[in-house]
C-alpha cells in the first residue's frame, strides 16, 4: 500500500501541473482563438492533418497538456482525424525532447523517433478522417454546453445574461472549469491503475529478458503503459536500459510507449474522439512502439 501511495502521488505531482496548464490554454484558444482561423486551416483535408502533427510537435508538455487542447479542438468542430494526429505526435516530439534523445541516447534513434511519429500520426489522421462517419464519433466533449461562450448564441450555463455582456475572462473561467469537470475524472481514474500496476510491477525484475525477441517487446510494453512518463522523462529512463542490457530495439519501444498509452491519456481520449476512435488510435501507437522498436533494432544490428 506505502508503494502504491508514493506511485500515485508522483504520478499526480507530475502530471497535475500539466493538466491544469493544458486547460488553462485550451480554455484560452476557445475564447480567443478566432473561429475563422480554426475553420480555415483545421477543418478538414490533408493539410488540417499536416498542420496539426507539426504544432503537436512543437508544443512543449505531454499527454496532459494535449488533452484540453484537444477536446478544445473537438469543441471547435476540427475532425476526429486531425485532433487524433495531434494527441499521438504532441507527447512524442518537442523541442527539448528531440534534443534530449540526440544528446542522452543516439542520433538515429532521435532520427527514428521524428520520421515515424510523423508517418504513423499523418496515417492515422488520414484514416480516422476518412472513417469518421462509420465510427459514429461523438460531436460534442467536454464543456459542450458552454461552446456558446463568446458565441451569438444563448448564453452560458453560469447565468443568464447573454454570453457577449459576460467579460472575457469570466467566459474563460467557465471553459476552464468545464473542461476540469469532465476530463478530471479520467486522468485520477488513470493514475490510481498506474500507479497500482507499477507497486507490483517494478521493471528491475524484468531486465534480463529484455534485450531481444517478441517476449522483450510484449514485457517492456506491459511495463510502458501504466509507466506514465513525460516531457523528456523517458527519456533517461531508456538510457538506463540501454545501460542495464536492455537490446535498442526494446529500448526504444519503451521510449515511445510510454509517453502515450497511460490509462489516463486513453480514458481521456475516449471521451475526446471516441472509444472506436481511440482503439484504433491505440493500436496505432502500439504498431508505433513495436513496429518502430523492432525497425530500430534490425538498423543498428546491421
């Protein structure tokens, strides 16, 4: 029980902060960002997938920071597609992280780790926009009653005086506290299974089947998912594999696994994008982690 308290707490500590700033800002893009912009470069077509992978990319946080900004995104009409590019690329690339992966790991793995990111993430949007009506994705997320905010429409659900006579600020509260509302209840739900997965999975008990095979990718990605580690964390976690014994394969599965299939991100997602969404969006990542694991390892084998 002593490990399972000091896993989740880690895991809050970590994740809180990013949570509350990633709907700190997707409140702020509602309310400010203009509706023009949003319909004319993400509304749809190859380019919407495009230009959301690149900001994904650039966007510095993780998991928890992406998610408001997505179900802002959602809230703003943008197709399932192109919001689930940039759940899956925005955890994997940042700035600080592809410099951290060149300068604590390799060149070619952050070379890897760029170039099939972004083929997996396009592909993925690709298919889920094309798939978006068989899917039966859902049109509203979190916060839907209060999209009139800043809208000529109705008003919003915290009085009723109209949404434009409300200050700017007092609309943002609202989306912000909207989004709190609904997307917090699965990120703790999340934590609470990681945290228990981790107290009676520690991965010291597991290196030394790790360095090849189908067993050390199916183990580092049972490990990889609860695991929860973001915004470069994984980054010297991979590095002390590599350093234990751990094959580069592997290594790198585990690198790309978990900074994206945590409990909490996949909740979240299905309330995002929906839960048929989500399975293929999960199993995208997987063929990621292991397809680019298994790539990786068969390049520096050579």
């Amino acid at each position: 029980m002593h490990a399972f308290i000091h896993h989740f707490l880690h895991l809050l500590g970590e994740s809180l902060p990013l949570f509350l700033l990633g709907a700190a800002v997707g409140a702020a893009i509602e309310e400010w960002l203009p509706r023009g912009w949003v319909e004319r470069w993400l509304a749809g077509g190859k380019s919407s997938v495009f230009l959301a992978a690149t900001a994904g990319a650039l966007l510095p946080g993780c998991a928890m920071t992406t998610m408001p900004l997505a179900a802002a995104m959602r809230r703003r009409g943008v197709p399932v597609g192109t919001v689930a590019a940039f759940i899956m690329i925005a955890p994997i690339l940042s700035p600080h992280t592809i410099a951290l992966t060149a300068t604590l790991i390799s060149v070619p793995m952050v070379v890897a780790r760029i170039v099939l990111a972004f083929a997996v993430a396009c592909a993925l949007g690709f298919f889920l926009n094309a798939a978006q009506r068989s899917l039966r994705v859902p049109v509203g997320v979190a916060g839907e009653k209060n999209d009139c905010c800043g809208e000529k429409k109705s008003c919003c659900d915290s009085g009723d005086a109209p949404a434009a006579a409300q200050p700017a600020w007092r609309r943002w509260l609202t989306r912000f506290f909207g989004s709190l509302r609904e997307l917090a209840p699965f990120l703790i739900g999340g934590l609470l299974v990681a945290a228990a997965l981790l107290a009676w999975l520690p991965v010291e008990q597991y290196s030394a089947h790790l360095r090849g095979g189908w067993l050390a990718y199916a183990i580092v990605t049972l490990i990889a998912i609860p695991a929860y580690v973001c915004d470069g964390g994984e980054i010297p976690l991979t590095r002390a594999l590599l350093a234990l014994g751990v094959g580069p394969g592997p290594a790198f599965c585990f690198m790309l696994a978990s900074v994206g299939t945590c409990f909490a991100t996949i909740a979240m997602s299905g309330r995002i994008i929906g839960w048929r969404a989500t399975a293929i969006y999960l199993a995208a990542w997987l063929l990621l982690a292991v397809g680019g694991g298994v790539l990786v390892g068969a390049l520096l084998a050579a």
